[in-house]
C-alpha cells in the first residue's frame, strides 16, 4: 500500500520497520478546552488508518499523547483559579468521552507530559551534551544551525522560520544564539507549575514533549507520524530536529498530515472562534453521521462544515445502517457462525467481490475513504437490487451464500470507517421501530416481528440486542443494560424480565 509522505512530498511504499509491527504515533490535544470538530476530524483520520492497517494483518502500536502543560494551560488555568492537574482531568475526560461517541479506538499508550518530565530532563541533557543545545539563565535552547538538514520538512524560507519561532520565545530572544532556536526547557516562572532540573526549576517546552514520548513508547525510529497540517511547522520541523540530533538516526518513515475542518473556508480554530464542539454536534445530528462526515473527504484534503455536507452524510450513515440492517436479518441466526470464519476473498461471488477490489484499492491509495465510500454504495445498491428485485431468480442456498457474503464484505467495509457491528447497534435504535428513522419500519399488520422491508425480521436483531444486555446485566453492569432497554422502548419495543430467568420481548400496541 501506498501513503502520502509529507517530508518527501510523494507516495512511499509502507515497508515497516519490524513487520507485522506498524509504531504510529498520533499528536494529541493539548487540553485546556472542549474538543471540537477538528479535533476530531483529525482523530477520525488516524483511527481510519489504523482500523485498516489491522484489517490487512498489522499489529498497530498506535500511540497518542496528551499535552498538559502548556502556556495556554496556564494561562486558562489562572483565569478559572484552578491547577492545571484539574484543568487537564476535566478536558482529558472530555476528550476521550467525544472519542467514545465517534467510536475512535482507544490507543495503545496515551502518555501526558508531566507524567514523563525525568524523561524530558534526560532527553535535553542529552542534547546538551552533544553540543545541539545550550543553556541560558535556566533555560535550555535547541541550536538550530547545528542541525543541517532543519527545514526539510516544511521548506520554508529561513526569515519565516525566524519570525515564527521568534514569537514562540519573543521574551527571551536577546538570550538565543539563532533567531530560529526553540525553547527545549523553560525557567520557572511565578504562577506556573515547574520541575527541579540541572538548570533550575522549570518546565518542558511543547516540541520536546512528542519526540520523548514517541521514543519512550515506539522506539528511536518510528513508522508513521500524524497530526494535523498546522503541525508541520514547527512542531514537527522541530521533533525531528532534535530527535535525529540525540540519535542519529531518522525519526519517523513516512510522515502523515491531515487537512482542516474549515468554516466559510478559514480553518476552525478556537483562536478564531468559529469552532463547534463533538458535544453541540451530536445534539444535533447522530453521532455516526458526523463520523461519516468527517471520512467524507480525503483526510489530506480541507473539508467545510456546512449543514448541505452534514445532511448528506445523515443520509450516507442511514443508508449504510439500512442496509446492515437488511442483511442482518436475512443472516439471522447465521450471525454467529459467520462471526467464527474468517473473510475467505477466494471463495466470494464474483459479483460482490470485485467490491471489496475496489474498496482495498481505493484504501491502500493513500487511505482515499471517498472512494472507498463509493465502493461502499455500489455493494448495497448491488444489495438493494438483489434482495428487493432478484431474489426469486435464486434458489434458497444460493440466496443465502449470497447474502452472508454480502454481509460480512459490507461489516468489513464499515469497520474498516469505524461503524462496526456494535457501534451500528448502539445508533439503530430508529431504525428500529415506528417511532423514527429511516430505515426499516414496523408494520403493525403483520406478524410481530416482521418490518416493512421485504424479507427482514427483527428477531435476529433484537435477539443480538438482548444478548449484549443479558451479558451486561451477568457483569451487573446496569447502565449498559438500562440504556439498550431504553433504546428499544424508543423503537417501540417493549421488554419483559421472568423472575426466573430470561427476557421476553415484544412490539408495544400488539
């Protein structure tokens, strides 16, 4: 497969260092507010990846961090009258509740900065040593000039790189010995949280922070490195400066950027306060769909968050929660033993395969989800026409082979864009009954259990329900089981506890 490198401006070949072994590591949010959309387009962007690099057979070492000590931590800090210890619980909380919502994976490692400042100590002296560093009145800066290859990355002209890192260390630029060195420590100041180190108490500058932690986590050489586009320069310009000065050696293979979430075409930023938080979104729309928004557009490409592309991708999220939910009834009890055997692409009618040809390739393009989207569509159209016009052309074997195949591609595609079985469950509760949505509808003169869309039962989809708030109510995990109770009251589907044992089910008004 092949992915964008934005350090040598082209497609490269994945080879990783250690396969199956892919280390990637993600820059995470520095936490002194609620996350917003951007935030998470570019978490979505890297969970995508992710998802299909292990449905391609790679064990993922995916790591990202949390900056939680920082010059806008502070500074918001002081304004509440709080620590920055509270300040970074709260939003870390938030932070990793709107990646619940949009079903992004947990990491592997999720390291913050002040539980790693002796690494951050040793990493700087480190570089003192070698003579890339220098001390100054207790603060230590990277010396740019003795690191040739500096610029690389962004390729930005030398005064732009001066005047950028200039504002980053405006109070103390008499001190520095290039205008473009940067701040690797800074000397304790009154009202700020600060660490003992062999240059006085101070704290971490923000560039050094990622480098430490990505080492500590994945080693000196890692395989792919992401963030956004705004990170280029100088963040990441400057992690790769001073990892490759301590040593010797590249940081990352192939360097990974995500586009902006733009509003009326100017990037969302809260600098700008044009920002929308995950939180005010999903009030408004399903959390699914805003998934399905975000892997919309090409993770390199600008996307623009408007109310025309959030209707669209409602409408794409309810079409593909349909049409799982179409196939998952034709399965039915066969659910289970499909769950046991894996995707055999050899064995897959031709008809449905050469879809899941197209999604790998539009994928293993530089993870183009767009067109990987629209091999998406063109598989539950295939499904559509045939289960609803030419399922009488088949035999009963041959419909079914038919339909668990088509059925375990379209749970591939959609788990690879992170809507997998679960997380389909958890939102479908519309589509459930007659009480909104969509999708199927329950048909009140037919026989309980039979919806309006030709051919789908809802025994085996509320069974599979029952099943996950049974092992809930085992585990005495009662809110789980309470909320799946509640999401099929909403569906208009009512439950019924034995005393001895067992849960019976039926659609209320019947």
């Amino acid at each position: 497969m092949m992915i964008h490198d934005t350090l040598s401006r082209e497609k490269v070949a994945l080879e990783p260092i250690d396969p199956p072994l892919v280390r990637m590591y993600a820059c995470g949010p520095t936490v002194y507010d609620s996350p917003h959309v951007g935030h998470a387009r570019s978490a979505v962007a890297f969970d995508v990846a992710r998802r299909y690099l292990e449905y391609k057979g790679y064990d993922v070492i995916f790591t990202r961090n949390y900056t939680d000590v920082d010059d806008k931590m502070i500074d918001r800090a002081n304004e509440r009258g709080i620590n920055i210890q509270a300040l970074a619980r709260q939003y870390i909380d938030e932070y990793e509740q709107a990646m619940a919502w949009l079903n992004v994976k947990p990491p592997v490692y999720a390291p913050r900065a002040t539980h790693l400042i002796d690494d951050f100590v040793g990493f700087i002296q480190a570089l003192v040593e070698n003579g890339s560093a220098y001390e100054v009145n207790g603060n230590v800066y990277f010396h740019v000039p003795a690191f040739k290859r500096y610029g690389m990355l962004s390729v930005k002209p030398e005064k732009e790189m001066a005047d950028v890192l200039g504002r980053d260390s405006s109070d103390h630029a008499s001190e520095k010995r290039d205008p473009r060195d940067f701040a690797l420590w800074k000397r304790e100041k009154e009202g700020e949280p600060s660490w003992e180190s062999p240059w006085g108490k101070g704290r971490p500058g923000w560039h050094v922070e990622c480098s430490v932690m990505s080492m500590k986590f994945l080693g000196e050489t890692i395989d792919i490195h992401g963030g956004g586009r705004d990170l280029i320069f100088p963040h990441h310009e400057n992690e790769i400066a001073q990892s490759e000065s301590r040593t010797g050696k590249p940081f990352c293979k192939i360097w990974m950027h995500n586009g902006f979430v733009t509003v009326d075409k100017e990037k969302m930023s809260k600098s700008l306060d044009n920002f929308f938080t995950v939180k005010d979104v999903i009030a408004e729309i399903a959390p699914p769909a805003l998934r399905m928004f975000l892997v919309s557009a090409h993770y390199r490409n600008p996307i623009d968050f408007s109310k025309d592309l959030l209707d669209q991708a409602t409408k794409t999220w309810e079409r593909a929660r349909d049409a799982w939910m179409l196939l998952a009834g034709k399965v039915g009890k066969d659910m289970d033993a499909l769950d046991q055997v894996l995707l055999d692409t050899t064995m897959l009618p031709e008809s449905i395969a050469r879809y899941l040809d197209e999604f790998e390739e539009a994928m293993d393009d530089d993870f183009s989800t767009p067109r990987a989207l629209a091999a998406m569509h063109s598989l539950i159209r295939h499904v559509n026409a045939t289960l609803r016009e030419g399922s009488d052309t088949m035999d009963p074997s041959e419909e079914s082979f038919h339909v668990n195949n088509a059925f375990k591609v379209l749970e591939v595609m959609l788990g690879v864009l992170g809507l997998d079985r679960a997380y389909i469950m958890e939102h479908a509760g519309g589509a459930l009954g007659s009480r909104g949505g969509t999708g199927a509808s329950v048909d009140p003169g037919s026989s309980v259990g039979v919806t309006a869309v030709k051919g789908v039962k809802l025994e085996p989809i509320v069974g599979y329900l029952l099943e996950l708030r049974a092992r809930a109510r085992e585990q005495k995990d009662w809110a789980t089981a309470d909320e799946i109770r509640n999401m099929l009251k909403d569906a208009g589907i009512g439950l019924e506890d034995a005393p001895g044992g067992g849960t019976s089910w039926k659609i209320e008004g019947t």
